[in-house]
C-alpha cells in the first residue's frame, strides 16, 4: 500500500465521518425542535450574553414570554420574521464607517451539543 492509497483511505474514512455526523445532526435538530420555545428561550439567553446592558435586548428580554410565543407562531406559520438592519455610522481614529447590525430578535446564540433540552 502506497502513501497516496493511505492518504486516500484516511480521507474517505474522515468524508463518511463527517457525512455521519451530519445526518445525526439533521435527525437531532429538525424544524420542530428548533422551533420549540424551550429552544426559542435557550437561544434568547445565549444571544444576550456580552450585549444585555444594551436597552434593546433588555426591551426584548422584559417581556420575553410573550415575543417567544410570537416567534414560535411565526415560525410555524412559514411568515418572514427578517426585520432588515439598523444603519449608522461611527467614527473611529478619524475614519467614518457605515454599520449595519442585526435587531436582537434576528440574533442567533451560540449552542452546546445540548440546546435544545433542559
């Protein structure tokens, strides 16, 4: 067995690792478990870390149950929850940038390998 057939071996067994690991995450995290609102929560509280002093993320967590249960509504019923950007500029060390960022409500947390249980 060459090099070349070892290399070549090593990476199909990676290719079907990776194919595998992605069917199982397919099958784990479907629409419905996302659109949970167990998950809906989850992904609020991991969206507003580092950004919870800001007035709109405590807007939006002051009254959280209720925009979760919109959110989940709208999910389910396939209507487009994109609310576009906020447009400013900011002026850094003399240097004027334009800035779009997303409303906290189109914010998307950072997960563990468990968000969406308990």
């Amino acid at each position: 067995m060459t090099s070349e057939e070892r290399k070549e071996g090593r990476y199909q067994r990676r290719k079907a690792a990776r194919e595998e690991k992605r069917l199982a995450l397919l099958e784990q995290y479907n629409f419905e478990a996302v659109a949970k609102s167990k998950s809906l929560y989850k992904a609020m509280k991991a969206s507003r870390k580092g950004v919870y002093w800001k007035a709109s993320v405590q807007r939006y967590c002051m009254n959280y149950l209720r925009r979760i249960i919109q959110a989940r509504k709208d999910l389910l019923k396939a209507k487009d929850i994109r609310k576009g950007f906020y447009h400013f500029f900011s002026e850094e060390r003399g240097k004027r940038r334009h800035i779009r960022s997303v409303h906290f409500t189109e914010k998307g947390g950072t997960f563990d390998g468990n968000w969406c249980g308990w």
